[in-house]
C-alpha cells in the first residue's frame, strides 16, 4: 500500500512537471518545422541511408549524435504548421 501511495506521489509530480513544461512551451516562440535543423539532417540522413550512400550500421548512430548535438544547441519549440 505504501508502495502504491509512493509511485501515486511521483506520478502526480511527473504530471505537475509535464504541464509546468506544456506551458513554457506554448509561451515561446514556436517555428515551422520546415525551418527547422534537425528536421532536414533526418530527412538528408535517411536519404544518405536509403540510396545505400552510408551504410545503415553508420547512419543510425550518425543520425542519434547529430539529433542530440542539435536539440542542445536549439531550445525553441517547432510546429507541424506555419510558425507563430
């Protein structure tokens, strides 16, 4: 029981957190995700991949760092839509 009271605890702070987030997010600017970097490396990474220019056993590992490089040198959020 005291387990349950526990995990309910930390679920009810994961929440609080999620929407204390949701909310900084929609209070920033947001761009088209046309704009956006990390989009176009996906998109040229699985194009390399696809035409067998970079084998996969590179790619995928390539794509995982440049993801990560890139998500820490942007904070602003994107949208599927035109930008705000």
């Amino acid at each position: 029981m005291v387990n349950r009271l526990k995990m309910a605890a930390k679920l009810w702070a994961i929440l609080g957190l999620y929407e204390k987030i949701r909310k900084e997010a929609e209070m920033k600017e947001a761009k088209s995700l046309i704009w956006s970097k990390t989009f176009w490396t996906n998109v040229i990474m699985l194009v390399l991949t696809a035409a067998d220019i970079m084998p996969p056993k590179y790619g995928v590992p390539t794509m995982a760092i440049a993801n990560v490089i890139l998500r820490l040198m942007s904070n602003q959020a994107v949208v599927l839509g035109p930008g705000k």
